[in-house]
C-alpha cells in the first residue's frame, strides 16, 4: 500500500497498550512506590538505569517511560507519569508471618536511599491462595493491620478479595492483602494494580486539599477588599475614582494571580479523582459483610474532601467574575467622568472660539479701515501726480470722493473671502 501514515500514528497505538499490569501468580508478595516526581526526566530515567546496572539487567530502551524486567532477585516495573514515578517490586513465595520479609528487602538499600523525589504512596502487598473457610476479618485485623478497620470486597465476580486499612504503618508503608480464589495471573495483576493505583490517584488528588485550605483565607480577604470598593463607589467623587480603580486593578491582578497558581493543581486534582472513581468501578465489589467496600471509604473520606475543593475553586472564578464587573462598572464611571469633562472642555474651547471669533470680527473691522486708508492715501497720491503733471484736478475732492469707493470695494472683497473660506470648511 502506498498510503502515508500519520506521524504519531504508531507512537500512539502502542501507548494503547503501553504499561500492561504484570502476571501475578499466588503467593507473592509486592512493594509499591509512588514518588512525586521533580520533572527531570533524566533523573527519573538514571535512577532505574542505575537499578538495571546494578543488578546487570537489560537497558531501557529509547525514551519509554515504562520498563519491566526479571532482575533476579526480584521483578521490577518501573513507570514514569507527569508528576509521579512509580515502581513495583515482585517476589515469589510468602513467609509464614505476611509481611515480615516484604519484597523491597530483595532491592538494593543502597539505590533505595539514592531514589530522587519524594513518597506520595507506598505499600506492601501479598497475593494469598483463598482459604477454604471465611475469611476472618477481625482475626486478620488484629493480626496483621494493627487493630485498624479494614476496608475490603470481593472484587473480580467473586475470584478476588482485597482487604486493607488505608493506614501508613511505623515503616511508612501502607499493607494490602489480596485473596485469589481462581483469578488468572493476568487478572491477579491488574487487581493488585488497580488496588495501588486507587491509593496513588488518591493521595494525588488530595494534593488539591491543602491547596484550598490555604487559598480560603486569601478569598475572604479579597471578598472583604471587593465589598469595601462597590461600597465607596456608591458615593466617590471624582477624586475618589482613580484611587478606586488603582485599588481593584490591584485586586483583580493579585486573585488572577492566585489563580494562574493553583489552576493546574485543582485540574490534576478533579483529574485523579476521576481516576481514582474509575478504579473502585473497575473493581466490580461485592460487600463482605461488617467491612466498607472502596466505594464507601472514597465516598465517605474522599468525595466530600474534593468537594470543598471544587468549591473553593468555584468561589475563586465566582470572585474574578465579580471583580471583572466592578472592574467594568467602575471603568464606565471613570469614561462619564471623563466625558462630562471633554465636555466641559469643549464648551470652554467654543467660548474661547467666540471670542476669538469676535476679536477676528472686530479686527478685520479695523483691517477694513487700515486697507481703505493706505489706498485712499495711494488715490492722494496719484491726484497730486496727475495735478503735477498739468491736469486740472482737485486732489483733495479726488481723495474725499474716493473714501466710501474704496470702503465699499474693501468690504465687499473681505466678505467674498469669508464666504469661499466657510464654503471650503463645510467640505
């Protein structure tokens, strides 16, 4: 075929398909890490480049942002996301107390204390065969989670059991145990990588919530601030008005501010949450009786948490909408203010062009006398000649007689010029 694919044509049909969960087979254990990323890419990539040296794995390849391998002495998969890496560790097998060996041992301690970012999810996990008999959640609580309640369904059409408390322990990491009842490996994987991920997008989207807290007393400050500028506005002079529209200029560019800050932490949030609602779907839950499914602890600890945020995010667009309409009110106040004085000004230069118009009048009065003097006085001087020369004449009737010619002829000359000057203008 001679067609042309599109450039991005492969790269994304094989990111459809990129990060596949890992084949889990019963029993393992797992450790999951979830490190809130610098955004050097470079570091992200040199810190699992350094793992597969260490233990002479194969090197990643190109500019993937995931990578899975058998090391040896664990299974690695590492994958790298906007703001966070994770990794997960595999190791076969179970020790006979569930989480005294986790699989992070199996990793070097040494490239584990040289990871860059910090932990924003980590947790241990165990992939149990299902016992024939019922589960004994309270048993496995004290047990195992400290005493804590746990949160846990049958997940999978009844396959799968996942049970956890959602808890950091005293080495920082959080313990899930699931229960295979007749999952396929590939099924195993995914199960524990939803479980994870619901843990990870979670933290992620309650990253939004310490924002918003911290966000609110800014608000009420410029509520307040707003309130106190439309309040003098109702009875500003002109003088007030530019020290108000200073004040709300300066408001509107400090909440903008604020919200050009915190717009892509409120968008991951909502985004994670979406994810996060996702996950517990994907899950297909069944209750156990006594326990809270992972819908219920999302809806009851998580749900109302982002719906603060979202309504802190909506008073802080509600605010910059109201800012901008004071901001226009104010900005038509200043525009009358400002035509009433070009109208002011307008009415001062048209009595000034009045005067000037009756001083021109008044000038060319005299203009008309001063031209009439000199030509009368150039009609003297011409009969004195013409006398002189021998003709019999009067020169001072000639002048006398010639006064209102001259005047009339004057006149009628300025006139004619005003009138092709108006006549030009109107054009």
């Amino acid at each position: 075929m001679m067609l042309v694919d599109h450039p991005h044509r492969r790269a994304l049909n094989d990111e459809i398909h990129a990060r596949p969960p890992e084949q889990l087979n019963s029993p393992s254990r797992i450790t999951y890490l979830a490190l809130f990323s610098n955004g050097d890419r470079d570091e992200d990539v040199g810190a699992i480049q350094n793992l597969i040296h260490l233990m002479g794995g194969k090197d990643l390849i190109g500019n993937e942002n995931h990578y899975s391998a058998d090391l040896g002495a664990f299974r690695v998969k590492w994958e790298r996301h906007n703001e966070f890496v994770r990794y997960k560790f595999f190791v076969p097998g179970i020790e006979s107390e569930l989480f005294a060996n986790p699989a992070i041992n199996a990793v070097p301690q040494d490239w584990l204390a040289q990871l860059p970012g910090s932990v924003i999810a980590a947790n241990h996990a165990v992939l149990l065969a299902k016992l024939e008999e019922a589960i004994r959640t309270d048993q496995l609580a004290e047990e195992v989670f400290s005493g804590n309640a746990l949160i846990g369904s049958t997940t999978s059409g009844g396959k799968g059991v996942v049970l956890t408390d959602f808890r950091i322990g005293r080495d920082g990491f959080g313990r899930i145990v699931v229960y295979d009842g007749g999952l396929t490996p590939r099924q195993a994987g995914r199960l524990v990588q939803r479980v994870m991920e619901i843990d990870t997008y979670r933290a992620m989207a309650l990253l939004t919530f310490p924002v918003a807290k911290s966000l609110t007393p800014f608000l009420q400050q410029s509520e307040q601030e707003l309130l106190d500028i439309i309040g003098k506005m109702e009875h500003a002079t002109e003088q007030d008005e530019p020290v108000l529209f200073d004040r709300i200029t300066n408001l509107e560019a400090q909440v903008e501010g604020r919200r050009s800050d915190t717009h892509f932490r409120f968008a991951a949030g909502s985004a994670y949450y979406d994810l996060v609602k996702s996950r517990v779907e994907e899950m297909r839950e069944g209750r156990i009786e006594g326990l809270q499914t992972f819908r219920e602890f999302n809806d009851r600890r998580l749900t109302p948490a982002m719906a603060t945020c979202r309504a802190v995010l909506a008073r802080h667009e509600a605010l910059l909408e109201r800012i901008g309409r004071t901001t226009l009110l104010l900005s038509t106040r200043v525009n009358v203010t400002r035509e009433k004085q070009n109208q002011s000004v307008l009415k001062s230069l048209d009595r000034r062009a009045n005067l000037q118009l009756r001083l021109q009048q008044t000038v060319e009065g005299l203009s008309v006398a001063a031209i009439s003097y000199y030509i009368v006085g150039l009609v003297g001087y011409a009969a004195k000649g013409l006398k002189a020369y021998g003709l019999e004449l009067n020169p001072d009737f000639i002048v006398a007689a010639s006064i209102p010619i001259v005047v009339g002829i004057v006149a009628f000359g300025l006139w004619r010029f005003h009138k092709a000057l108006k006549k030009d203008f109107r054009k």
